[in-house]
C-alpha cells in the first residue's frame, strides 16, 4: 500500500508530486546479457587503477575523505593547465550540473514573474537530465529544438526566431550531443557562448571520443564552465567522480553549496591514478572510436541509417521494424540498447560501443532478426 500511493501522499510536496524522475538505462537483471545501453566504457581501469584502490581499503575507510579533494585538484590543474581554484570536483558531473542550477538559477517563486534568470536553457534533444534538475529546484525550462540534423543553430538564426533566451540563469550545451553522437566545433561554442550573458556549462561528458575539446573557452569566458566525468571515457561510472572548470569566482559559489564529503576516497585515489596512467586510456579511446567506426560501417550495409558520431555510442535509425520493436527484438537477443520515446529520436536506436567481440554479436544479432 505505502509503494503504490508514495506520490500522492499529503506531506510531499506538491513539486514533487508532479516530478518526472529521470529514467536511467536498464541494468540487467538475468546473466548474459551484452549492455550497449548505458555508454559505459567496455574496458576496465588500468591495472595501476586498480592496485591503488586495492591499496586503499585499509584503516581509513572509518576517516571522512579529503572534503574539497585536493591532491586530485592539483593533478587535474596541472593536467589544464589551470590553478586548483578553477576546479570542482564533484559526486559524477551529474553532481555539477545540479549545483549549476542551484547556485546560477532563481527558482521562480523567488524570481520577478519568472524572469530570465529563473530559466534553465538547454537544446532538445540533450540529456534528459537537465529539465528534472530544473523542476527539482523550481526553476522554469527553455528547451530549443536543434535541426533535424542536430547541428548548433548559428547566434543569428537564434536571434532572429526569438526561441532562445540570451540572459538565461543558466543554459546547458551537451558537447559532443547526447543522443545524437554529434560533435560541435569550439568556434561553434564559442559563437554562443559570448552572446549569452547567463552562465554557460559545457557538458562534455563523451569530449574523450571528439577531435576536440572546448576546454579553453571555460578559461577564456568569466561565465563558462566545462563539466566533465570520469566515468564514460575513464571506466570509474562505478566510483562516481566528475569536475568542472570555470572562472575562480563560479567555483567558489559552488564549493558553498555541494555537500561536505562530496566525493569518497576511493573515488578520489582512482581518478588521481587515472591521471598517471593517461596512455593506457589514450589508447583505449582509439580502440573505441575504431570499433564505433567498423560498427557504423556494417550496421549501415544492413539498412540502418546511421548518424555521424563523436562518442562512444551512435545514433542509428533501423529498417523493417519500428526502433521500439528492433529494441524488444534485441533483448531477445540478450542485447541491451537504448531507445527514446521523444520525437525527435524515436526512430532510432541509441547503441554504445562495446568491445569488437561485442559489436560483432550485434551484427550477427541484427542479420538475425532481419532474416
């Protein structure tokens, strides 16, 4: 009884009654399975990785971690050519993007009739995360549509349709996109990015996969941030650890408001040991992009129509059946991929790469099905 009426109960808020919560990618729950749907890394953590954590679990894990993670600061300064002042580390970027919201957006009971600087900004289709983290807060949301080929609209085009809010509270760009795979140039950013007067977070979560990063603009710009992970190109989705880069003064108004030990040790010695193992990852991000590019090959002789991609993943529009129904048929399979029901992407298949053996089941999966 108490599980079928937790929404409705009285004491919640009405906010929250009404939320969407974000679905994440199904995890399996029978052995077997080939998981090409949550754009984990099919690689594990280099071997000094794991030594350092092995090394870890001793008398300090009754000690709270290091509370603003220092020495990992220090690697990661170093590494962007930054000072530990312009970096936040964070329990997964997912962790950054909701202190944005609250530390850059006015919810809109406290905001002059929800003015500008109570709106979260983002494209559509990005991650779905974004407008639960503005509801969550109270914040309202703008979401502009990209172009049919989820290109970036150019700052005149934004201007002149009048849809895009240029003093935004806080507006998200996912770099390269989510789910479409594709990769944004840096003048491209940079364009948008000094025409908006409200804080802009670069996400780039999948960045490791692209031919280039937008790192430098969060360097360049008082009001930009780069949000990064350690989990889609690092294999640590296990540890959660994320960070962003920005101007000293948009990093402290963060450090205010995130949770005291934000982020376990654990999870602190294992991306400190990532950071000293960067070629084995360098090359791990080759073989990728290598088995992303072989894949889209053969998907694309059998029918599929399959979408430029700068990410370990790739967007793919099947033939015969809807992508729903490919989806059910490929779990039949025991292969796990991700389909959305949003409009703009649902006739597609969002499909991670996996290791070569992997992608090879896939192909085999889909001759299968396709007869």
């Amino acid at each position: 009884m108490q599980s079928a009426h937790r929404n409705s109960h009285p004491l919640v808020r009405p906010l929250v009654r009404m939320l969407q919560a974000y679905v994440p990618g199904e995890q399996p729950k029978i052995k077997g399975l080939i998981k090409l749907n949550t754009n984990e890394n099919p690689y594990p953590p280099s071997p000094r990785v794991l030594a350092a954590v092995r090394a870890a679990v001793d008398g300090r894990l009754r000690l709270y971690p290091d509370p603003s993670a220092e020495a990992l600061r220090a690697k990661l300064a170093k590494l962007h050519g930054c000072a530990p002042e312009n970096i936040l580390v964070g329990n997964g970027s997912d962790e950054i993007l909701a202190l944005a919201v609250r530390g850059f957006v006015e919810p809109i009971t406290k905001a002059k009739l929800g003015g500008p600087r109570a709106v979260v900004q983002y494209f559509t289709p990005s991650y779905s995360l974004y407008p639960v983290l503005a509801e969550i807060h109270g914040a309202a949301t703008n979401a502009v549509a990209l172009p049919a080929d989820f290109s970036l609209p150019r700052v005149k085009e934004l201007k002149r349709d009048k849809e895009w809010i240029f003093n935004a509270g806080l507006t998200f760009i996912t770099t390269p996109n989510a789910p479409s795979g594709r990769g944004y140039a840096t003048a491209e950013l940079d364009r948008l990015c000094r025409a908006q007067r409200g804080v802009v977070v670069l996400d780039e979560a999948y960045v490791d996969f692209a031919e280039e990063n937008a790192l430098s603009l969060a360097l360049k710009y008082p009001h930009v941030l780069v949000a990064r992970t350690f989990s889609k190109a690092y294999s640590l989705c296990f540890q959660r650890v994320g960070y962003c880069v920005g101007h000293a003064a948009l990093i402290a108004a963060l450090h205010k408001i995130r949770d005291s030990y934000n982020v376990n040790g654990l999870g602190q010695i294992a991306a400190a040991a990532t950071l000293d193992d960067l070629p084995y990852y360098r090359a791990n991000f080759q073989a990728i992009i290598a088995t992303r590019e072989n894949l889209s090959r053969e998907l694309t002789k059998l029918g599929f129509r399959v979408l430029p991609s700068r990410a370990n993943f790739i967007l793919a529009r099947p033939p015969l059946f809807p992508a729903s129904a490919w989806l059910e048929k490929l779990r039949g399979e025991k292969i796990l991929v991700r389909w959305f029901s949003a409009p703009a992407v649902s006739d597609y298949l969002r499909i991670t790469i996996g290791t070569p053996a992997e992608a090879a089941a896939l192909v085999r999966a889909v001759r299968a099905i396709a007869g």
